[in-house]
C-alpha cells in the first residue's frame, strides 16, 4: 500500500474496477441501487470542486450529518481531496449538541441528509457565526427560501461552473499522511464532549493492520448499517474500499434483520444489541413450536456445541460428531444462517460487552463472530479474534503492529499508529491521557501470555459504596443482562449503602409473562411497578448474582417502562449507557431505592 492517501487507494481502484459495482443504496421502493466505481470516483472529484466554489480551503471544518448513505462517504472522500477536515455528528444530534460541536471547530459547511437533519442545521445557522452553506443529501427535503441551502445535486453543478481541475491537483500533491482528517465527538460515558483529532495516517495504519489481520478480499459484501458518524463503520468503510469490497448503505438500522436476508452479505459490523435481540427473537420463535420441533432445535444446537468444543480446542472433530453435525446442520443450522442472508464469513462485534451464551449460540449455528475491542482515540482496533479463534472470555488478540501494556490499576495502554493527534482545543485533557507515547483508554483489563486481552472494566466507572467497597459495574451488568428478561440494565452505587440497579425488560420475553400472570390488560407503566413482577425479576437476579459478593448484589431493583436511547441521550452512538445522563433523568427513582 506504501502508505499511499485513502483518496489515492480509492482512485486505483476505481480505475481497477471501473463499471464493476462499487456501492449500493436503497430508493424508496426499498429496491437497491447501484453505483459504479467509476461513476463513485467522478462524483467524489465533483464534491470536491464544489467545495473549492464554496471556498472551502485546506483545514476548514465541514460537518456531516446524516443517516448512512453513499453522499456521506463520497462528501468524506471528496473534503480529503481539498485537504479539509470532516466533523461527523450523529445522525439524531441534538441542535444544543450541534451547536457546541460546530461553534468550538468553526464548521463552515455543513452537509445534512434528510429532513429531520435539515431542520436542526436550519435552527443553527443563527447559533454558528462561521456556518455559511448547508447542504441537503435526500433531494426530497423541504427546504426554506432565503436561506442559504442547496441540494447536493445542485451543490454538484456549481463545482462545474468553473474549471477547478488543476487546483484540486495541487492540493492532491500537497497532501500529508499528518493532515487533520477528521474531528469525532466523543464524550465517553460521561463529561463534556471531546474532539477526538485523527489524521490520514491513522486511517492508512488502521487499514494496514486490518490487512495483517483478516482475510477479505475483493469478493466480499459488506453490509454498513451501524452510524457512518462512529469511528467503528467509518473506518471500517475506509478498509472496505480500499480492499474493492462491495457495500450495501442502509439508511434505517431498525430494518438491518430483514434487509440482510436481501443483501445476503459475507462481512458486517455490528454491536451487541444487533446479536442481542437476534438471540431473544430465535428462542422466541422456537417456544411457540410443538415440543418435536423445539427438541430437534435443543438437540442440533447441542451437535452445533460438541463440534465447536473440538474445534475450540484445536482437537479433530470425531467421525460421529461430523454424521451428526451433518444432519442437524441440514434440518436447523443451516436455516439459522439462511435467516442472516447465509454467506457470512464473519461478524464482528464491538461497543460492549457480549455475553458468552450468545456468543456460543451463534458459534455452533455456524456464523463466526469476531469480538473486538477499540476506542475512537485508537481508530477502533485494537484487539480482533483470529479467523480460526472461539477464545470468547477474550475481546481478541492485540493487532499486528500495535503496542499494548497493562499500567497502575491496571489500565490498558495503547501505543502504535492508530493513536489519535490529541483531543481538539483541549491540550490539557490530552496531556492527561498520554503516558510515554501511550494513550491510557481508562479500561482496565489484563493479557495472556499469548497476547489476549481481558476487560474487567472502565476504571471511570468503578463505584465506591459508602463502607468504601470498590466495585466494578460492567462485571455486574454484563452477568445479569445475559438474562432472556432483561433488555438493559445499569449499576447505581457510587457513595450508597448498597447496590441498587435500574432494569429494562426484553420486550418478547417480558410481554409473554404479563400474559402467564394474567395482567397483560394493564399498561406498561402499571405492569412494571406491580409487586409480583418485581419479585419475579429480584428473583432471577438473586439467582444470577448467588456467586458475587455480597457487597456486589443488588438488593434493590427498579423496573423501566421504556428502553434507554441515543434520542433522549441515555446511550451514546456506541450504544453504551450514559451513566451520568440516566443517574440525572431517574434521580427520583434511584432515591426511592435508597429511602428505606
């Protein structure tokens, strides 16, 4: 690759491949559209001269925010090749988010998709003094007359007005791998948000031990559906065009189940949720089968696991255990792959923890998951499961090229060249998390001697309860929310008594016992405070947590109607909890739990 531009990788390839398919999208009908690499590489050079007409010069800050779409990476592209820097905002951001966002980088265009995007960016124009141009995505926004916005086909059309040819070609040449390619906010799981600054030299190093790594090539599909905004898609996009991948850009995520079975893709991104929720569905479904089907299904998954174990334990799988894989991989396996389009190579996960039931699940179906482990500040990677490793108890093994140690309270450390520039406008905090060259992520974990790593949890979070007991609670959480009944659960004891915790319950499973106790009649509001379904739910987590310590337990519980969300701000993009945000929002319900 010799360290070439990710704009340059592009063009190659798009010569490469020319009228070949490159990406696709879906119209309307919900039909999927596709885009040569041809007609991709000519549109990202016409984005680019536009954004030359517009005055954008090298440095500029230009916002993206959009649900994901091929306009979001060939805008991404297209600002690389004019040398200025893309500022991606969660597609459901916040006008009061925003407005901190593009006033500290001083955006000056900012490119929306759809109407609900257009409609916050309107709002900011008279918040955001250096905002000057907002560019719409979906031609079927509703835009407002005096205002200064233009469609991004008509955005397309004043780029050609001029001849912009020769001064994209210097700013081509006067390209550095050290250029700031991208601002990414991040505010963790709790503070003001940080301007994550990642150069194109920290995208060509995480292609570069992505290619050590894994083994795709351009024959492969991937589906990208996870938030283009978050490090995890982006700079997983960035490998797949540079490998000449196909991808798939689904704008609604609540859709990824039934569109994968469309798309039939062999390599997708995704976050404990996704597999979560496949799992909950599949039991679901399997329960209300007679009792044959449900012992076939009990018995091919059994098969599934036996031929796993061997294969876990680098041990040749035994001649009868292959005639019964066979069999049960014919009647149920192979139908469970089917229901996820049936060509996957792998999946890979990351965010947050995924429980070790799932992950076996999905393993003796027969679909691979590769669990990771990486922040926005490292570009995503830095641990990734081999192709031939069920090691499940691990997030992966270190990266090839990558420098990890374990530090004091035990703090994993990361150093390589995948390491972000520093935190924007905040050379204070940056200082506060470089050691020597390494960034400290906050996450204590360990490493095997073979070099996999271990979470045991985000050191910012470590709860201190008022005897001044230490406790760690992601270990908690990820225990009980392994549960078929629980959908999400949060920790609360930081200077309490005891541990307490706030629940929301599967949906499936939670809505199939409101009808076993008969009061399926009431709302969920009335069914979540009624006594026999918490002791029903106090109950089952007793049983989970028989093996914690005692100063560990929650012994006291409260019962969430409605799921946590990035909308209402209890989850950031990543999809993990906002601590801070749903101690704030359920401050009343956490002090019920503390009054007796």
């Amino acid at each position: 690759m010799n360290n070439l531009q990710l704009t340059s990788i592009l063009r190659e390839n798009c010569k490469k491949y020319g009228s070949r398919n490159a990406v696709f999208y879906q119209k309307p009908d919900k039909s999927w559209t596709p885009i040569s690499w041809t007609e991709l590489w000519n549109t990202i050079e016409d984005t680019a001269k536009a954004l030359l007409a517009s005055g954008v010069k090298p440095g500029d800050k230009v916002g993206i925010m959009s649900r994901n779409m091929p306009e979001w990476t060939i805008t991404d592209y297209a600002l690389q090749l004019v040398r200025a820097v893309s500022v991606p905002l969660f597609s459901a951001t916040s006008v009061a988010q925003a407005e901190y966002m593009l006033n500290e980088t001083e955006t000056t265009l900012f490119f929306v998709g759809e109407q609900e995007q257009y409609d916050v960016a309107k709002e900011l124009l008279a918040k955001v003094p250096t905002l000057r141009k907002i560019i719409t995505f979906d031609p079927s926004v509703q835009v407002d007359s005096g205002l200064p916005v233009v469609q991004f086909a008509d955005f397309l059309i004043e780029g050609k007005a001029n001849n912009y040819d020769k001064q994209l070609l210097v700013l081509s040449q006067e390209a550095q791998d050290q250029d700031l390619c991208t601002i990414i906010y991040t505010s963790g799981t709790s503070g003001v948000p940080k301007g994550v600054m990642l150069s194109v030299a920290n995208f060509q190093y995480c292609i570069k031990i992505h290619d050590l790594r894994l083994q795709v090539d351009d024959t492969d599909v991937s589906f990208c559906f996870l938030p283009l905004s978050h490090i995890f898609e982006r700079a997983w996009t960035f490998n797949v065009l540079s490998k000449g991948m196909i991808s798939y850009y689904l704008r609604n995520p609540k859709e990824v189940i039934d569109s994968v079975k469309v798309v039939k893709p062999t390599i997708m991104c995704s976050v404990p949720r996704f597999f979560e929720k496949t799992y909950e569905g599949v039991n679901a479904e399997i329960a209300k089968g007679s009792a044959l089907k449900q012992s076939i299904f009990k018995w091919a998954i059994n098969v599934g696991g036996q031929r796993l174990d061997y294969i876990w334990n680098k041990k040749p799988v035994p001649l009868g255990v292959k005639i019964a894989y066979s069999v049960a991989d014919k009647l149920v396996l192979a139908k469970g792959r089917a229901a996820l389009g049936g060509n996957f190579k792998f999946m890979v996960c990351g965010g947050a923890a995924l429980s070790v039931e799932i992950i076996h699940f999905f393993e003796q179906v027969g679909i691979h998951i590769k669990v990771g482990y990486g922040l926005t500040e490292t570009v995503a990677s830095v641990t990734c499961l081999l192709d031939d490793d069920i090691n499940t108890k691990s997030v992966g093994k270190i990266m090839p090229l990558l420098d990890v140690k374990i530090g004091e309270n035990d703090e994993i450390m990361v150093k390589g060249g995948t390491v972000f520039m520093g935190y924007y406008k905040k050379p204070e905090l940056t200082a506060e998390v470089m050691k020597d060259g390494y960034f400290c992520t906050g996450d204590a974990g360990r490493l095997d001697e073979n070099g996999y790593l271990f979470l045991t949890d985000r050191i910012k979070d470590i709860i201190k309860t008022s005897s001044g007991k230490y406790i760690a609670p992601q270990k908690i959480e990820s225990l009980l929310s392994g549960d078929k009944y629980i959908e999400q659960i949060t920790i609360i004891g930081n200077e309490r008594k005891y541990i307490t915790a706030l629940v929301v319950p599967a949906t499936i499973a939670f809505a199939r016992l409101m009808k076993e106790m008969g009061i399926d009649n009431l709302s969920k509001e009335q069914q979540v405070k009624e006594k026999a379904v918490l002791d029903f739910y106090q109950n089952r987590i007793n049983l989970l947590q028989k093996d914690l310590s005692p100063y560990e337990q929650v012994k006291k519980i409260t019962l969430l109607p409605n799921e946590f969300t990035i909308q209402t701000g209890e989850l950031t993009p990543s999809l993990k909890i906002m601590r801070r945000v749903v101690s704030e929002q359920f401050k009343k319900e956490i002090e019920g739990m503390y009054l007796s």
